[in-house]
C-alpha cells in the first residue's frame, strides 16, 4: 500500500528530528515513529546505518527500530553488531532481541547473539547486553551459553553469568514475580521481560509493577535512570492495552522530572495521555530549550 503524501512529510519531519542537540526533540520524535510503525522503517534504517550521523541520532533510530519490530530491520541491525561503536552495538542488539522469539528469525538471531557473548575481543558491556538478550529465552535455551561463560576470564562476563543463572525464568514469570515485590536486581532484564510479554500481561499485573518499581528508584542510588527506564516499559505496555490506570503516574513523572524521563514515558503519552497532560509536555519542552 503506497504511502500518504501527509504520512511522508510527518515521517520525514521526525527522521530530522531524530538528528536535533536536544534529547526530548529526539525521544519525542522516536516516540511517535514508533506509533507510525512499518511506514516509517526505511527512512529510520538510514540514519541508523548512516555512519556520519551523530551517535546519538542513529541511536534514536535502533530504539524506534525496536518498537517498531519490523522484520526489514533485523539483516541491517545483525550487520551493526559488527559496529566499530560500541554503543551502536549496544543498541543494535536491542533491535535483534526482539525477534529472538520469532519462528522464521530466532534462531538466526540467536545464533549471532550468542557468537557476540562468547566474543572475548569484544567490549565487555557489549557481551553483557548479548548474555541477557540470550538468558531472557529462560533457563532451557540459556542454560549451555550461560555454563560456557561462568569461568569467562573477563570478571564482568562471569558475574553477569552467575546473576542470570540464578534468575533464568520465562518473561511471564517475571513479570508475575515483580507484580508480587520480587523485582530482581537486574533492571535491564526485568526491562526485557516487560518488552516481550507486556502484550500477554493482565493490566493489573503491570500497573503493580509501575507502583513497585517507582517505590524501588526512590532507593536505588546511581542505579535510578535504570529503574526508571523499567517503569516507563511498564506505562508503555499499559498504553498499548489502551489503559489509563496509571496516567496519574505519567502526568506526575513528567512534572517532577520533565525532560530527563525515559523515551517509553513520552511514547505512552501519545497512546494515552489526555488533556490534562498539555501542560507538563510543554512545560517539559521548554526546560529542554533552556538546557
């Protein structure tokens, strides 16, 4: 189906966006090509394998890209694993964990991230992101990935693989345990549970995840901006069910904390936000400028 004269202006309008100095310009743009899906993948796949972009910009495009999970993005996005940036890596294996479960693709995906974990030339954080993609398909799949790396001469390779054997679990069973309290110790993962099975999850169970994992950061130190990016997760996948239940939360968050706020609090805010949230985005907005 071709494309919307109008479709096409906007989308070229927010793929320039994605390239603007200040961040909330950017995570505003990528929360609504996230919303625009398939039509806006191949103008998104430009800036991400445009390698005169700022880091930043094509970082913004891999994380539309992973919303967005179209199938189009996993050969350009296997391609920058191989990335001299290691943040690009990084990024790019966000965009390969999401399809980590398909049938046509997951085992080619798997495969590739399991290469890139046993890699002891590449960066250790970057090995890190590959070995919870892999854990995050639960203890049968990971098990031998996880067994290969515990005696790993790289110490955060070895911690990392001991933290996930101990919690090696299935996304729903996750998500169920940190509706009851027990959130782990690992935001990122927990972030990977809500992303992959949100969609499958009760509104109640997420919205007990939203209020536990707020009480969570207000404890965690230098550890913040990570639980705080769980509990955008958590608002993002209750925009998609279509719930309202916890857009005090939103409302709150952005008035607070403005344009430090993870994208996903930006992009439930167009699925679900009401007028009563006008105020805080433009308020938001401006203090951007001023930075």
């Amino acid at each position: 189906m071709p494309i919307k004269a109008s479709t096409s202006r906007e989308v070229d309008g927010l793929v320039r966006d994605l390239r603007a100095d200040h961040a909330l310009t950017r995570d505003a743009a990528v929360a609504r090509l996230t919303v625009i899906g398939a039509r806006a993948v191949q103008k998104l796949l430009g800036v991400a394998l445009d390698v005169t972009a700022d880091v930043a910009a094509r970082l913004a495009a891999l994380r539309a890209l992973e919303g967005i999970a179209d199938t189009r993005a996993l050969g350009p996005a296997l391609d920058l694993l191989n990335s001299e940036t290691r943040e690009i890596q990084i990024g790019s294996i966000s965009v390969v964990r999401a399809f980590l479960q398909s049938p046509a693709h997951g085992v080619h995906a798997l495969d590739r991230l399991t290469s890139l974990a046993l890699d002891a030339s590449a960066a250790s954080d970057v090995r890190v992101a590959a070995l919870r993609a892999v854990a995050d398909l639960g203890a049968a799949t990971a098990a031998p990935l996880l067994t290969q790396l515990k005696d790993d001469p790289d110490a955060r390779i070895a911690a990392a693989t001991r933290n996930d054997a101990g919690r090696a679990a299935s996304p729903a069973q996750r998500l169920v345990r940190a509706a009851a309290g027990d959130l782990g110790e690992d935001p990122a993962a927990l972030r990977a549970a809500i992303v992959r099975d949100g969609a499958n999850a009760a509104v109640t169970t997420l919205h007990s995840i939203v209020e536990h994992v707020a009480r969570k950061e207000k404890d965690s130190g230098a550890r913040r901006t990570e639980w705080q990016a769980v509990r955008g997760a958590a608002h993002l996948a209750l925009a998609h069910h279509g719930s309202r239940l916890a857009l005090y939360d939103l409302r709150e968050s952005l008035t607070a904390e403005g344009h430090r706020l993870p994208l996903d609090f930006l992009s439930a805010l167009t699925l679900v936000g009401d007028a009563s949230c006008l105020e805080p985005i433009a308020a938001a907005y401006a203090a951007e400028k001023s930075d």
